[in-house]
C-alpha cells in the first residue's frame, strides 16, 4: 500500500506537466485554417490542440474570405466553381452556390465580399464545352447579390480594360470600391461609376518613384487602413526602395518611410499594431524582421532554420510567430528571441491561410 | 508628404529634374538621365507562378527555375501544388476524371501510402 500511494504521488506531477497548457502561450483566441480534408479546423492558440472542424460541403476549401464582421467565412473550393457561406460562432454552413450550369462551367478566380455583405463582387472565366470544343469566355467582375443569390449585373471593366486578376478593396461603409491598377480607381457601389481617382502612378514625392502596391494584409488594421511594406523605384538610378508604409484609402494617403533596399520580405501585424514582423525566404536564408511602427524603423533581423514555403502571423497577444502554409504543421516561434517553441500537428494539409480570431 | 529639403545647388537642380519627371504626361518619351543603370535584380526565368502549368519544363520548378526552393520533402507541398499548379504531368486530373484520387489521404507527408494509382480506363480507349 505504501508502495502504491509512493507511485502515485511519483507519477502525480508528470500527468499534470503533460495537461499543462504549453508555455508562453501565444494568447486566448481560436486559430482557423482551411484542410486538405475538406474542413476548416479550429485550434485553441491555449493549448494548441485541436478544438473544433467545420465541415465543408462544397469540400477542400481553396481559400477563407473573412467579412468585415469576422462573423462569416466565405470559402471558394478547389475547383474554383462553388461558394460555401459559414458561420463563424456557430460553426454551421449556412449556403452554398455555384454559377456552373449544365455544360457552362464557371471558375471563380477571386472575391471581395462588401463590408455590409449585400453582395460579392466575382472575378470569374467561363467554359463552356460545344460539341468539338470549349468555348473560353471573356473574364468578367460580376456582381452576386446575397438576398436574391444570384449574379444581378456584371460591373463593366474601368476604363474598358480586361484584367486577369484584380486588387479590390471596400471603404468601411462599403459605398465606394477602390480598383487597384496603375492608378486608383474609385468607383460608387450603386451603379459601379467612377467617383474619383487616386494617382498612385504619379510619385508622391519628388524622386521617390511611384509606389508598388501589391497584396497588402490588413487582418490586424483598422478598416480602411494598411498597414505594410511598400516597394518603390526612384528614376533616377531605378534602386528599388522598402517602405514601411500605412495606408488610408478614404483620405487617400500614403504614409511612406524607406527602410532599405526591397527584398523579398512578406510582413505581418501584431495585433497591437506597434510592431510589425518581415519574413524574408531566399533559397537556403531564411530572416525574421522586426519593425517598430510607431517609430517606422526595422529593429532586427534574424536568420533562422527556416523551410521553403512559409507564411507568417504573429499570435493574439503578440508573444509567438505561427510558421504555417505548405504541410500539416505550424511552427511556434518566440517573437522575442525567434527560438523555435514547438510545432503544431495537424492531421490534414493546410491550403488556406490562417485566421486567429476571439472566441465567442 | 516631403521627407527631404535641397540645401545646396546640385539638390535643388535634382529635385527641379525630378518635379518635372513626374508632371510629364503618362506615356510621353522618358529624356536619357545621367548615372541611370540597369535594375539591379535581373529579370527571373519565364514560369509562370513558379508553377509547371504545360508539360515544359515537365516538372515544378522553384521561382528562380530551379529546384532547390521546393518545398522538402516533396509531399509536403503536394496538394497545394496539386491543386494551384494542377501538376498535368505528375499527377491525375482531380478536376474531371480522378476526383477522389487523395480521397484517403489529407496529409501527404504521413499518408502518402494511401493515395490511389489511377490507370488509364481501359473502356474508354
């Protein structure tokens, strides 16, 4: 008996050390990521196991488009042809749809849901097969309105012009679209008319050289701002410049600060949005940056043991970097120190980006 | 926004040139500039997205036309490549005729065993 209470008393504190949530922590929030199993699997950023799945009825999802609420995810599938509207608190899928009918198929190549979800605006390219052939149709910016589920108008291309992939951003209210190409287009959401236009071709300073707006993440920005690095190439001697810069499309502003000469660095927010993390992928090289915002300065860079294919995202409460994309792992790195913690399992590859959201 | 001020003659002539390279009109001729070089990142190999889309090069090449920037080991970025690149070479055609070829496997790296062998269907020929 001595023996046995001897045991337990042994073995007590290794089965609590192995239910003790790992430490630091990387916050409270729930993390989302769309599955090669056909799910969106939810992890808690507490203990990094899993917490959940949404199953998927239009299957492996080939990306998640937030809504400004951050209530719904709008998943486009791997076949490009069918919509799955979800519910973010109640895990449930609400709808589903698809614009393929009969022998037209109808690949959807991109999306912007408005910030109101009245309507989403598609890219998307037809196929429709004939007898001896397919028929490849003109690719279109149509309009799909959520109350009526079905495409009412397809949005004439500004100035005429036909694009293979478009930059689309809402302003908060969702009353003006901001098309992205040499210059800004503005346009109103009522009858898609140009309003106004924002020059970003033009430098805006002297000597500076036009800015290279590219995808720009704005998950841990205010609506209507973003925040991110910017490259732009003086004409002078066309040396190609990193910024660090914020953007405000109502006010149309650029807030730019070189940093250095532009490298391939991808950027993400910390939720505090005071300090902003690079990760620059080289075959063989890989670096995390540190950038102080509010100062607009790069703190540091560090290489590390990096991998090919990466993504990054700074945890809810700032303290660790969540490595993910191309695999069925997330490595959990200290954004203090960028050791490496540990890394996630997961039983299914990822094929989305990641999503850290609060509970409910 | 103005980060910087001319304080001598030859800042001044720069930024007089650099005020008129901007108000000229889009798509009028650019004048020849002094100390202009060449870009300094030359031009990557034609790929498009990194991704063998057509049986040239036959297969996935890394975005400096390589291989060496693959994803490693190679099932890690199967499905991705599988699904963004199509990968008509290497892989069965998950659009119309091998659908659930991964059905029984959603992590490559652990579970590549299980994918499916699609052969030609014999009935079809």
């Amino acid at each position: 008996m001595t023996r046995l209470v001897l045991l337990l008393l042994i073995l007590a504190p290794a089965g609590l050390s192995a239910q003790r949530p790992p430490t630091p922590s990387g916050g409270d929030h729930l993390l989302y990521i769309g599955t090669y199993a056909g799910s969106i699997q939810i992890f808690d950023e507490t203990t990094e196991k899993m917490a959940g799945e949404i199953k998927l009825n239009t299957g492996i999802p080939r990306s998640l488009t937030l809504s400004q609420s951050r209530s719904k995810f709008y998943v486009l599938d791997s076949t490009l042809e069918k919509i799955e509207i979800v519910d973010i608190p109640t895990r449930a899928s609400l709808s589903t749809f698809t614009l393929s009918e009969g022998n037209k198929q109808v690949r959807i190549r991109g999306l912007q849901v408005d910030p109101l979800e009245r309507f989403l605006i598609l890219l998307t390219r037809s196929a429709t097969k004939q007898i001896d052939r397919w028929e490849i149709g003109d690719i279109a910016l149509q309009l799909y309105d959520l109350a009526q589920n079905k495409v009412t108008r397809t949005i004439p291309w500004p100035k005429g012009e036909e694009r293979e992939n478009v930059n689309i951003r809402f302003s908060p209210d969702g009353k003006l679209l901001y098309f992205f190409g040499d210059d800004v287009l503005i346009l109103e959401t009522t009858n898609f008319t140009e309003v106004d236009t924002w020059p970003l071709s033009r430098p805006i300073e002297a000597g500076l050289g036009r800015v290279n707006f590219g995808a720009v993440e704005d998950f841990n920005e205010d609506p209507g701002f973003l925040t991110g690095l910017f490259t732009t190439q003086d004409p002078i001697q066309n040396r190609r410049i990193m910024n660090l810069g914020r953007v405000n499309l109502v006010a149309k502003t650029i807030d730019l600060t070189p940093i250095g000469p532009a490298e391939g660095v991808g950027f993400a927010l910390a939720p505090d949005r005071k300090r902003g993390y690079g990760l620059m992928q080289q075959i063989g090289r890989y670096e995390f940056w540190a950038f102080d915002v509010a100062q607009k300065k790069l703190l540091n860079r560090t290489a590390f043991e990096g991998r090919p294919r990466m993504a990054l995202r700074v945890s809810s409460n700032g303290r660790l970097l969540y490595i993910f994309q191309a695999g069925a792992t997330i490595d959990v790195y200290d954004a203090a120190s960028y050791k490496h913690l540990r890394t996630v399992e997961m039983n299914a590859d990822q094929t989305t980006n990641l999503f850290i959201l609060p509970r409910k | 926004m103005k980060h910087l001020t001319p304080i001598n003659h030859k800042a001044t002539r720069i930024e007089v040139v650099t005020s008129s390279e901007a108000a000229r009109p889009e798509g009028a001729a650019k004048d020849v500039v002094a100390l202009q070089g060449p870009p300094q990142q030359p031009e990557p190999p034609h790929i498009p997205n990194g991704c063998s889309l057509v049986f040239a090069p036959g297969w996935e090449a890394d975005r400096n036309g390589g291989t060496a920037g693959l994803c490693q080991p190679v099932e890690r970025d199967l499905f991705d490549c599988h699904m963004g690149c199509f990968w008509p070479a290497q892989v069965p055609d998950q659009l119309n005729h091998a659908p659930d070829w991964t059905a029984k496997c959603a992590a490559a790296q652990k579970d590549w065993r299980k994918i499916d062998l699609i052969f030609p269907d014999e009935k079809k020929k």
